[in-house]
C-alpha cells in the first residue's frame, strides 16, 4: 500500500458504496484503470476494502521487492528456485492478526465488506482468501486459492474445484466421517498469494515455498479453535469446521466470463481473528485484471514440464509461452512454441506429443485448447505477433488440425462430457520452401538504437 500511495496508483475512495453490484462495478473501472483502491466506507461493514493491488505482472515484482521491468517468465524461474529451495516457516507465539480475537456467538460475518459480484451469483463471495488445510497422506499443510460463499453470520461454503488439492482433502475428511478444520486467510504477504496459486509439489507447502520468494521464513500463529498454522501478520483469519453433512449449489461469475456452479461443503465459523486496523482483501471476480495476474501462475509448474518433455524429444525447440488469460483463451490455455524448424513434418509432432502427454488431471490436454508453432523470428510473448503468424503463413489445411474427443477441466462448460472437447493445434511456421517468400522485413541493428540518444534534453 505505501508503494503504490508513493506511486499514485492507490485511490481511496471516501464515499459509501453498497457492496451488491455498486461496489463491484468501481472495482471493474479502477482495475481497467491499472488502480489499486481502498473502499473506506462500504454499507452494513465494520471493515474497508482493499483490491487491485497485483493487477499487472510488474506489481508481482514489486510484491516481491524486485525493481525494474518484470515479467511472468522471470517470476516462473524465481518459482522454480522456490520449489527446490523451500524455507521452512517459523512458528511465534502471537502476532498483528491476534489484534482482536472473536468466537462463538461473537463471531459475525456480516461485519466484513464482502461483494455481491454479478446478477445470478449465489450470493456475497468472498474472492481473495488463502485456504490452509493439512493434507493427511503428508501432513504438509496444503494452500490454495478458493471461493467462499457467505450463508449467514457465522456459516459459508468453501468451495474445492475437481482437479484441486483440496478437493482430495476433502474426500479423505469425509471418508473419515469427521468435520475437518480449515481456516481462510483474508490479506496475506503477496508472496503466499501467489505461491497460493501455483501447482506445488505435495510433499511442500507453499507456506515454505513463500518464504523462498520473499528470501525470509514465514511467521505463523496457531489457530484459536483448531492446530492449523497462520500467518501471523495476515489482515484476518476465518477459522472454520467442514460439516460433510450439509451440501450446497454454489455459483459465481467466474474468470472465464462463465458461470460456475459447484456443489460444495458447508463450514460453521469457529472464530475470527484480525489486525485492530484490518482491512478486507477482495479480487474482483470474472474476467479482470487481478483475477487474470493471480491465475496465470498457475501455469508455470505445467510450462516447465511441458519445455523439459519437449526439449528432450525436440532439441530445436527454443522456447514455449503458456498462456492464460480469458480475454484470449477462454476457460483453456493456449501453448505458443517457438522452433528452429529443419522439417515441415515436426510442427504436427510436437502439437500431437504435447496432447498425447501424460499428467492426470493436469495433463496438458485437459487444460491447452489451442498449440501455435511458429518460427524464430516470431516473438511468442506478443499476442499480435502470434496472430500475424497464423494469419500470414498458414494456407494449407493440413497445417491446422482439429482434434476431438478430449477431456476437459470443469471451467470448461461447453464441454460435453460424453463427447468431450475439441483441440486446435496451428502449424504458424514458414515451409522451408517458401521461407524467403515469406521473409519479414527487418530493421537491421533497431534493436540497438534508442531514441532516447537522439531527443534533445
């Protein structure tokens, strides 16, 4: 917050706001606007309300406190680094988040701004919590990024997608037959946010691989009615108990501009624990800016796998770009592959060898709807450049393959689960017969030359 009040980029918003769709739509606008915002005064709260803080990859190195140009491949490695490097948390007595401390008839959600996002949402979501639970096959505590509905003052559902960690945790709770705690961290260290939202590996926990990022150990507190371990300079922990019992249908506007229904858990709150000057932490839910930074991390763990498979079977692969944005991808990502190419035929393998891959539920045919392979002199981190590739080099119809019968993630709602999904792989690149024909033009040594040098001071 104090770097981007320095920077200008933080407004504060004095006026009240009513958290059912008013508040949402202010937070669209600010977050175009590339905008974090303090909601200072929302209807029926006893709390404000912070957002758009990681709205662009280069507030992902602030967060982080890299300075300079940033970018998601540079913050991909940092994540590499951290999942062979983890730094183990430390465990205090007490921390800011024990500020105020609230259980049994004390605990009252309706305190906390929480949004009302889009017209058919179940009801208000809360959009930027850091679920920790612990993982009985490793005991590791296990993070993730989830949505909370809020049912009343003291009860919410948490919901667990079908490919999540947490949704096995889940299954192995209520085999047992008993209620199992959780506890939902509302404005935490940047860094568990976004370790949060990366695949890590079971055996770690992104608690650890956090410290890795920030190059420090994490501080945790224990939870008033459970074991479980928090953060203890976080804004707000909601600690709660998963009743198996109770079901419910849940939807919410979500990032692909779909919506999402899931049929998740009850949890009744067990206490809440926060800063005496807390602050609420909210994403603005669909298709936006934070929502869109935050989830193309979890990208990086598959890209990594995908470069080192693919590199083995194809040592002219460069480089690879997964991208995951639902301005361009939908509920899929597309995998942009950059080659020196030496035959017309390795385009198509490499588009079938990535889709015949293994990986489970995060096999990359599951989640990839669409491969482009294009030449060197195609810049696979330019959108626009990609689409000029397609559209420049590709006439042949053997050269786009379609390919059905896949099966997708649940984002995924036209896909049909009898008949599956379709894939799209382009073949982007030049035939080698026709590669001076299709020669760009290039500035010789523009790379070199800054205009900077030549404007008058």
């Amino acid at each position: 917050m104090e770097l981007l009040e320095q920077s200008g980029d933080l407004v504060r918003i004095s006026k009240e706001v009513d958290p059912i769709y008013q508040l949402p739509a202010l937070m669209c606008q600010l977050e175009q606007r590339q905008k974090a915002f303090v909601f200072e005064n929302v209807r029926g709260a006893k709390l404000p309300l912070i957002g758009g803080v990681l709205v662009n990859v280069d507030r992902l190195g602030q967060a982080l406190g890299i300075t300079g140009p940033f970018s998601h491949k540079r913050l991909s490695k940092k994540f590499s680094d951290a999942f062979a490097h983890p730094l183990a948390a430390q465990h205090v007595a007490s921390g800011p988040v024990k500020g105020v401390v609230k259980t049994d008839e004390k605990v009252d959600l309706s305190e906390l701004p929480v949004p009302t996002f889009f017209e058919d949402d179940s009801g208000p979501f809360i959009t930027g919590a850091v679920g920790i639970s612990r993982n009985p096959e490793t005991g590791v505590q296990n993070v993730g990024v989830y949505r909370v509905l809020i049912l009343g003052n003291n009860k919410i559902s948490v919901n667990a997608s079908t490919y999540s960690d947490l949704r096995r945790i889940y299954a192995a709770a209520e085999s047992s037959g008993e209620a199992m705690p959780i506890a939902l961290v509302i404005g935490t260290d940047p860094a568990l946010l976004m370790a949060a939202s990366s695949k890590t590996p079971e055996t770690i926990s992104e608690i650890d691989v956090a410290g890795a990022l920030n190059g420090q150990p994490m501080k945790l507190v224990k939870c008033e009615t459970s074991e479980l371990m928090v953060p203890a300079n976080a804004e707000i922990v909601i600690e709660a108990r998963i009743d198996f019992s109770e079901k419910i249908l849940q939807t919410l506007g979500e990032y692909p501009g779909l919506y999402g229904p899931e049929t998740d858990p009850v949890a009744h709150v067990t206490a809440i624990t926060h800063r005496k000057d807390a602050m609420f932490y909210s994403i603005m839910a669909g298709p936006n800016a934070e929502q869109v930074t935050i989830g193309t991390i979890s990208a990086y763990t598959m890209e990594s796998v995908i470069q080192d498979n693919l590199k083995k079977a194809f040592p002219n692969i460069k480089q690879t770009n997964v991208i995951v944005d639902p301005r361009y991808t939908g509920p899929m990502f597309q995998l942009f592959v950059q080659i020196e190419k030496t035959s017309d035929a390795e385009p198509e393998k490499i588009i079938r060898s990535v889709y015949e891959a293994g990986g489970g539920a995060f096999a990359p045919s599951r989640l990839i709807r669409r491969i482009v392979v294009v030449d060197e002199d195609v810049d696979i981190f330019d959108y626009a450049d990609i689409e000029w590739a397609v559209w420049t080099r590709v006439a042949d119809p053997r050269k786009v393959l379609v390919l059905s019968g896949y099966q997708s993630w649940e984002l995924d709602r036209a896909s049909d689960e009898e008949k599956g999904s379709v894939r799209i792989g382009i073949d982007a690149t030049a035939d080698i017969a026709d590669r001076e024909k299709l020669k760009r033009p290039v500035v010789p040594g523009a790379e070199n030359v800054r205009l900077e040098d030549f404007l008058a001071r």
